[in-house]
C-alpha cells in the first residue's frame, strides 16, 4: 500500500470534505481516505497496482476541487 497526502483547495465546508471522500473511495484500489478541512488535504492509502496518483488527483479536480500544483 501507499500513503500520500494531497493538497487541496476549493473545500468550504463538510459537504465539500464528503464529496471528496466519495470520490476518492469509489476508486479501484483506495483502501482508505482521510479528508481535512483545515488545513485542505486528503490522505490517501491505495494500491499503487491498481490506481494512480494523477488518477487520485483527477478524480478530486472533476469532483470541482483543485490540487495546488
Ligand atoms: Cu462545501
């Protein structure tokens, strides 16, 4: 498994952390997600066999969030 914390900004309120929680775990390969409204983050354990972090970070950006670059 691999642990990566990414950044995001755009999250306002509760709503915004369970859309990017949803989006995250409907995810092939995501065994766990942890999303923080302060500071903007999500930590992430995936299967790095399974799926990837520019995926991780495509599905947060459709979901209307951004990932500082
Ligand atoms: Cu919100």
């Amino acid at each position: 498994m691999t642990d990566l914390t990414l950044p995001i900004t755009g999250m306002t309120c509760g709503g915004c952390v369970r859309s990017v929680t949803a989006v995250l775990q409907a995810l092939p390969g995501v065994e766990s997600v942890s999303v923080s409204l302060e500071p903007g983050q999500a930590q992430v354990r995936f299967d790095a066999a399974q799926v990837t972090p520019a995926q991780l970070q495509a599905a947060i950006e459709d979901a209307g969030f951004d990932i500082p670059a």
